[in-house]
C-alpha cells in the first residue's frame, strides 16, 4: 500500500502506556456497539479532590483503585492539579512512553489512513448534501476507557458512538497476521476503515435507528440485525478502498486480496470453528467469511453509499 508521504490526520488520541486506561467517561454505559468484538462496562469516575488524604484516606483511595482501575496518584495532585482522566497522556509529555521506530511508523501509517477515509467520506457526503464529522482514532495499549465504557485489547478494535471515537491496540494487528492468518498493511487498513465504516453509520443514524429496533427483537433477530450493521461496515471499507485505489493510487498489486483475506478471516464461522469446533449461525453477529468478503468487494465495485443497503437484501 503506498501510503507514505501521505496526509496525516490531526484526529490521533494517544493514550498507550499511561497505566490501565484511565477513568470511565461521565454519561457512559450500556453495550458497546460498532467493533470486532464487544467490550463490557467498566467503573465510574471518582470525584475532585477536595482535601488532604490520611492514612486510612490512603487506604480506602488504594482500594478504590484496584476497584476502578485507575492511577492514585491523580488524586494526590497539589491544588490546581489537572482533572485530566488518568487513562490520556499527551504524546511526549512527562510519563509518556518513548514508542520505538516500528510503533512511530504505525502510528504514522494509521493516521495516513485515518486521513484518507476522511477525504473519502468528505467528498462523499458533500455529494449526499451533507457535511462529515470527523472521528478521532484512540490509540492505546492493554485497557483503555471510553463513554461506551471500559474494554481490554481483548475485544480488539472498536467504535463507540457515544463519544464517535474508534479505538485500536496495535496488539490487534499481531494478532491479525500471527492468530489469524491475514497479515499485510491493506488489511490492517480494512481494519481502521470497517470501523469508521461505524462511525458513517452512526452520522446517517443508522445506529440509532438499530439500537431502538434491537430492543423489540428475540436474540436471534437481535444478532442477524448486529450482522446487517457488521456487514455495512464492511461494504463501506469497500467503499472507501474502491475511491483509495481510484482517486489516490494508493493501492499495491495484492492490496485487495489482503483486504479480502482479513475480511474472510474473521468471520464468524471461522471464528466459532476455530473456537469451539462447530458453527452456529444464529449466534453470528458479524457475519460469515463468505458474507464479509462479498459485501466488502461490493463497496469496492461500486463506491457508493447506496450499495452498501443490507436490511433490504433478501439474502440476508
């Protein structure tokens, strides 16, 4: 993928390495929506300080650490400390870890890419009448907090449209090439655009509209809604990579064929094969490896937002 020299974009959160993700954001809760898998809720935020701290003060903060998970030591900050959660660090600021060359490159590949699906999705919905917003990217490592609650890099990446953030470990891609068979930096880029992929449906709120919808549904219903949204995601990361390779030139000869290859690789019934040793489709939630490849090729192939409509497919 010739991605180098490209723009970066400005909307990057780095919050690695700043020791367990910080305090859960007020006005969090409920389930975490739009990613490769699903993180639960976390803690809440603990109040300002408002007074010195004793010893049995110290204890029971201690505790409420170990509880909520998150660093003391903002708490014993001298008056006028800042009420920053302790889950975000500046890059570069006091604390900050110093990333090695391949985690700075990453970095920087991440927010070309993040860059590029923003000129996409401006150019695409200025043609639709409607003007984009930005999602920022958060980058963190091991836990991290969002308004949609608290997650580990177990759940891999994902995006929360309650704060319209996406959230990446770069652990996700390791696992990607080594667990999963799908290495290549095209698939790690269908990876990022699936997940603004989220953030588009959030803006034209088809979010919404499947969140109200999902509470009336059985849990069968519930999950083949959840797969109809995982597959949209997917046809807009097509969407994207068909405008990428059409417009920027940024696509490589076997760009495509990673993207499918990733795609494929996660789906759910590989997933619960490799798993539990059988597949259970009324339990998918993100469609299978043959539905996320065909709907990611079809937003390849046609490069519009209209072809990516899977709650009138009668496929599905």
């Amino acid at each position: 993928m010739l991605w180098r020299g490209g723009r970066r974009s400005d909307n990057i959160e780095d919050r690695r390495g700043t020791g367990g993700g910080g305090f859960r954001f007020p006005g969090g809760g409920g389930r975490m929506p739009g990613g490769f898998r699903f993180p639960t809720g976390g803690g809440r935020m603990p109040g300002r300080r408002t007074g010195g701290i004793g010893g049995v003060g110290l204890v029971i903060l201690l505790l409420l650490a170990l509880v909520f998970g998150f660093n003391p030591l903002t708490l014993l900050e001298g008056p006028g400390g800042g009420q920053t959660p302790s889950g975000y660090l500046p890059q570069g600021g006091p604390g900050a870890p110093r990333p090695s060359q391949g985690e700075s490159e990453m970095r920087e590949f991440v927010s070309v890419v993040l860059a590029d699906t923003e000129d996409t999705w401006h150019k695409l919905f200025r043609e639709k009448g409607r003007t984009y917003q930005e999602p920022t990217l958060v980058l963190f490592s091991g836990m991290v907090a969002s308004a949609c609650g608290r997650a580990d890099a177990s759940v891999g990446p994902f995006y929360c449209p309650a704060d319209g953030k996406v959230y990446l470990d770069f652990s996700f891609f390791d696992d990607l090439h080594r667990r999963y068979g799908a290495p290549g930096d095209f698939a790690q880029a269908y990876v990022i655009a699936h997940e603004v992929g989220h953030h588009v449906q959030n803006l034209l709120g088809i979010s919404e509209k499947a969140d109200q919808l999902r509470r009336r549904l059985s849990t069968a219903d519930a999950n083949r809604l959840s797969v109809m949204m995982e597959l949209q995601a997917d046809c807009f990361a097509g969407v994207w990579a068909h405008h990428a390779n059409q417009r920027r030139k940024l696509l490589e000869p076997g760009d495509i064929e990673e993207g499918i290859n990733a795609a494929s690789a996660i789906g759910d019934d590989r997933m619960q094969r490799r798993s539990q040793g059988y597949v259970v489709p009324d339990a998918f939630t993100h469609g299978s490896s043959k539905q996320r490849v065909d709907w990611f090729k079809r937003g390849l192939a046609e490069g519009n937002i209209d072809a990516c409509d899977t709650f009138n497919d009668a496929s599905l």
